[in-house]
C-alpha cells in the first residue's frame, strides 16, 4: 500500500509523513513546478504546470487498496473508482455514499463563479482539522 498526495496546496504533506513512518508505508508526493515539494522519507515526483497534469499523473499511479489525500473531488471520484481509500485534508474520507453530494456542491460552487459569485473562502486551517486527518488516516491503517 502506497500512499499518494495530491500536493498542490495540500496542507498535510508534513502529517502523512510522520504517519506513513509509523506504518514503514512508502509516500509519493505529486506536484507541478510551480508547488516542488520535497521531503525526507518520501519520493517527489513533479508535472509541468498545467490543467489537470498532476491529478492524471496521479490517477495513472494509484492501486487498489493505495491511499490518496486530496481535496479535489473530481480526482477523488476517479482515485475510488480504481478501488484506493480516498481521504482529504481535514479527514473526511471520501466513499460512493458521499461523493455524489460533494461533487453536486461543486457544480453549483462552479456555477456561482460563471455568474460572477464568489462563494465564501475556507477559514484559517485549525488544530481540530489536523487531529481529524492523523485520526483518519491512522484508522486507515489500524483497521487493515
């Protein structure tokens, strides 16, 4: 089992890792030019800058039974579809029963931009966020 990160302004990089060593579970970091990541303990593979490039190379990577983090829900509908465990930044673990509502909130968030309205940005990330994420992601590994 690997695990892959969607890294493009992913604020977890450093949390997967220091939970991956736990699990002795290898890391690859993806990222384009503009994001070069790079981090003991884990392999950095990086994409020119460009639509999409990085979450294709990433789709192409992934495995049944890999983990990805990412906070794209098209990425993640596409990661689930080829059977990996899908999780993003605040420990939500993305499933067949969730995805459907998350990516009809994103249609609509797209359509409020075309029409010129911007939908509220996201707070500042929390501790509570980060507790989340490491309790997800090491009940991933837990309970495997």
């Amino acid at each position: 089992m690997t695990i892959l990160i969607d890294a493009d302004g992913c604020p977890v990089v450093d949390l997967t890792l220091q939970i991956a060593k736990r699990f002795d579970a290898p890391v690859i970091i993806l990222c384009d030019t503009s994001h070069q990541i790079e981090r003991e303990g884990a392999q950095t593979l990086v994409f020119d800058k460009g639509s999409d490039s990085v979450d294709f190379a990433l789709v192409n990577r992934v495995r049944p039974g890999d983990i990805v983090v990412t906070q794209d829900y098209g990425l993640a509908s596409m990661c689930l579809a080829k059977r990996a465990r899908v999780l993003n930044q605040n420990g939500l673990e993305y499933t067949s029963d969730n995805m459907d509502a998350l990516m009809l909130r994103r249609y609509e968030n797209k359509k409020l931009l075309r029409a010129g309205k911007h939908p509220k940005g996201s707070a500042k990330r929390s501790k509570a966020q980060d507790e989340a994420f490491v309790a997800t992601l090491t009940n991933i590994f837990v309970t495997i």
